[in-house]
C-alpha cells in the first residue's frame, strides 16, 4: 500500500487508523470475527480426538457446529434455515465434486459459502467474483507482464488465481456468482474438478499445479435472475447442487434479524429499542409480499423485487438508523414503512403500484384493530403514492 505524508491533523488520525488494521474493518471476514469459535472448536476436536479429513481445520461435526450453532460450546448459531441442507453441504466438500449453493438473491448463499469456508480451511479470502468481466486469468493465473518481458515465462513471472493458491495450498476457494459468467469462462473448471491439476504449458509441457487434500470449490449462483448464462451440462455434473430456499419460518426470520442487528449496530442495550411486536410487523409484511399472500389466505400482488431476508435485516437497520438520528431513539412501525418504500423504488413502477396495492387492501384493514399497523399506515400513505 503506497501512502503519503499526512498534511494536518485530520490526516493524519486518518492514517492512523489505516495503520491500526483488522479493528478497523467494517467487516472483517468470518475467520477473525468469529475466531474465538473456531479456536473453541478446534479444542473441542483434540480433545474427543476427532476425525479430521485431509486439509481441513476442524472436522465435520465441529464445522457443521460453526454454522448452526452449538449450546453447549456457546457457539452462535449464524445460518438460520435448513439444517440438513448444511449437513448435505459438508459431505459434498468431503467429496470429489464441487459444492454449488444455488437460490433467490438474499437467501444466504454468499454468507453460508463463506461460513463453510473458514470453518473448513481457516480462510474465506480465497475468492473469485463472478462477473460479465470475469476472463479466464482470473479463474486459472496470469502474469507479471514487467517480469515476463524481462525474464520470459517463469514462476517468478506467474500469478497464481485465487484457484490456483487454493489447489497448492489444500484449501476451499469460493466462486461468487458463477453464472455471471460467460459460459466458456465457467467452463474452465471442468479440468480442473475433474482431473484436480492445473496445466501450466507457458513453463513446459509437464509444467502443471496439482491439488492437494483439502482443495475444492464451493460456487454460488441465482440461476433464474436476469442475465445470468446458462452452466453447460459437463460442468453442472462436476457440482453437488443444493437450493437455499427464502426463509418461512416467522420466529427463525426475527432471531436472524435480531442477530444481524446486533453484529451491524451492536448489541441491544446500545442501539435504538425494537421491540419484538414492531419486528414482528416489518417480518409480516416481508412475508406477505415474498409469499403473494397473507397467513390468512388473502391474495398479496407480489412484486418483482425480491423480499429477502437480506433485505428485511437492511430495512431493520435503517429504521434503526433514522430512529437514532432523525427521531426520538425508539423504532417504530413507521420508519419501517418509511424504509420499506426503499424497497419498492428498486424494481419498476409495476412494484410500486403493487406495494401500493398491499398498502390500501391489507395493511388498512389491518389499522383498524391494530395501533401498530396503523402507525404503518399513516407514513406508508404519504409515501407510496
């Protein structure tokens, strides 16, 4: 990192805190904020004497205990929704295929990739975002072009992927959002999941990386939203495929969007009061629209922005925020409808009309008998026009 001399104070306090590292981060990667879990973990593994496969950090049960909690180890739980799916996903990073973790955006695919990751190999940066721009360097290396010209092809030259470092190293390397990719691109792992060795032919025709235990690849895709590309065939059975579903459970969705309250804006005791019945009605209203009906059978329009989880918790922590700064310090059924209109402004005008819909059919009629909707209502009312 090239840094300059600060020219006042304010500078640099600024370049102080860059120095102070990781205490800085916004959000430092799961392996360092949750490494005080995975330490009892790995305790835990040596002293029942555990099983660890080739290349992982802790073993099966200790990793499956990482994500989904463990009471008596006082290990959280951070993956709210289908636990047998975390016991499949496990077994297929045991195995020779690929593990691709596929559903709607929002629905935790990214987050359970990188939870999998730090608890199987101890780091999740050993990533490749998948992009229209994504070129095949990125999945296989590329080269140092001032010392390729100077030296021609050698090992001080290359520049291994992020795929390539997990294949020496024995590790889990995440590919976010493969289906971004071209579709020649994606298919640059077929080799590699197959056949588990990198060719290398700029530096010989035996010149290749092979992987070593512990090496596989974890992918996540939306295969239905736009522009994504179709996974070719040869590709799609070198993956184990498992489908995270939106959250139905009403209690596991609230304790989700209390626990990400808590690690955004710290614990309850230092952040604006939400009270339950106030989550409860911003979870309700989520729910309706995600489903196309309320729990009563009554028809919801539903619109085209996804009603994730991942949004509801970015809505809670806004009204927290407005709560906090532009109001009297407690959260109420209004500034989530005020945030919830956010929501709406992300898809077309269609959406609007639909959330408007919602608005004047359901939402009224639940203000009638309940002060909390009707506190949804008044700021709804004003705002979805």
């Amino acid at each position: 990192m090239v840094t300059t001399p600060p020219t006042s104070a304010s500078t640099h306090d600024e370049a102080s805190a860059l120095d102070r590292g990781p205490a800085q981060e916004i959000r430092p990667p799961a392996e360092v904020r949750f490494a005080d879990e995975l330490a009892v973990l790995e305790a835990a593994d040596r002293a029942k004497g555990s099983e660890l496969p080739p290349g992982w950090r802790l073993s099966p049960r200790a990793v499956r205990a990482f994500v989904v909690g463990d009471a008596e180890l006082g290990v959280r739980r951070k993956f709210y929704g289908d636990d047998p799916l975390v016991d499949r996903a496990v077994v297929s990073l045991l195995g020779r295929q690929g593990l691709m973790l596929v559903g709607e955006p929002g629905t935790a695919k990214s987050m359970l990739s990188e939870l999998l990751a730090a608890a199987v190999s101890g780091t999740s940066n050993l990533t490749v975002q998948g992009t229209a721009g994504t070129t095949e360097d990125h999945v296989r290396y590329s080269w140092n072009y001032a010392l390729l010209i100077a030296e021609g092809p050698s090992e001080r030259s290359l520049v291994p992927s992020a795929v390539q470092q997990a294949m020496s190293a024995g590790k889990v390397v995440r590919f976010e959002e493969i289906t971004r990719c071209a579709p020649e691109i994606q298919d640059t792992l077929v080799s590699i999941l197959s056949e588990k060795q990198l060719m290398i032919p700029e530096l010989g025709s035996e010149a290749r990386v092979s992987a070593r235990p512990g090496f596989n690849v974890l992918a996540t895709a939306n295969l239905k939203d736009r522009g994504v590309h179709e996974m070719s065939a040869a590709l799609k059975r070198r993956f184990n495929f498992e489908t995270i579903k939106p959250l139905t459970d009403r209690q596991f969705e609230i304790d989700l969007i209390e626990a990400q309250l808590t690690a955004e804006l710290g614990p309850a005791s230092e952040r604006p009061p939400l009270a339950r019945d106030v989550l409860d009605v911003l979870v309700t209203a989520f729910q309706d629209l995600r489903a196309g009906a309320t729990s009563n059978g009554a028809p919801v329009k539903r619109p085209e922005t996804v009603m994730s989880t991942a949004e509801a918790v970015n809505v809670a922590v806004a009204a927290s925020l407005e709560a906090r700064y532009l109001g009297d310090g407690t959260v109420t059924p209004a500034e989530v409808a005020r945030q919830l209109a956010g929501v709406a402004s992300k898809g077309d005008e269609e959406d609007a009309r639909r959330l408007r819909h919602y608005v004047d059919n359901v939402v009224r009629e639940r203000a009638r008998r309940d002060p909390r909707w009707k506190s949804f209502l008044s700021a709804a009312e004003s705002l979805w026009q």
